[in-house]
C-alpha cells in the first residue's frame, strides 16, 4: 500500500492538514479518478479518513503513527542512498 508513489504523495500532503480531493488533484495534478481511487485503497486500509459535511468531503490521515513510518523509512533511505541508487534489478544473479 505505502510503496506506490501517488499513494505516498497523497498520504504528505495529507499529514500537512486535510484535504478536499479538488486540493489534492490541484496540489498533486492527477486526474480525479486517479485521486479517488488511491484515496479509496487508503480508506480501506484504514490510514485515511473522510469526513463528509454534506456533499463536502475532507480526507485526513485516520492514523498518526504513518508519520513515523514515513520518517523512519526516509531514515532508512537516506542510510542506505548510494546502495539503493546503483539497485538496477534484484534478483538471483546478485545473490
């Protein structure tokens, strides 16, 4: 779920504050359907919700704890960049 680009983009401005979609596919220039479906995924699994205020509806993050995941994995990464930038393909024939 978190390792899918759009997912990830959507899920930081969604820590920043809450969202409408209309902000989300302006803030991130994916058409609407796009933006629905990966907030859909999200809801499913529970690190989105929305709140609807008629036919208004704003998405904020439904668990703290992604930011810290989110951290944690920027960490790792920023531990780990020269490796992770020369990793053209993993495989048996690196093994």
């Amino acid at each position: 779920m978190l390792a899918d680009p759009t997912r990830l983009e959507i899920i930081r401005h969604l820590l920043k504050r809450p969202h409408s979609v209309t902000e989300l596919i302006e803030a991130i220039g994916l058409p609407q359907s796009r933006i629905s479906n990966h907030l859909a995924s999200l809801r499913w699994c529970a690190f989105v919700h929305a709140d609807r205020h008629g036919r208004h509806v704003v998405y904020r993050i439904a668990d703290a704890r992604l930011q810290r995941v989110l951290d944690l994995a920027d960490e790792l990464i920023g531990d780990n960049a020269e490796y992770l930038a020369t990793a053209k393909s993993i495989g048996p024939d690196w093994v």
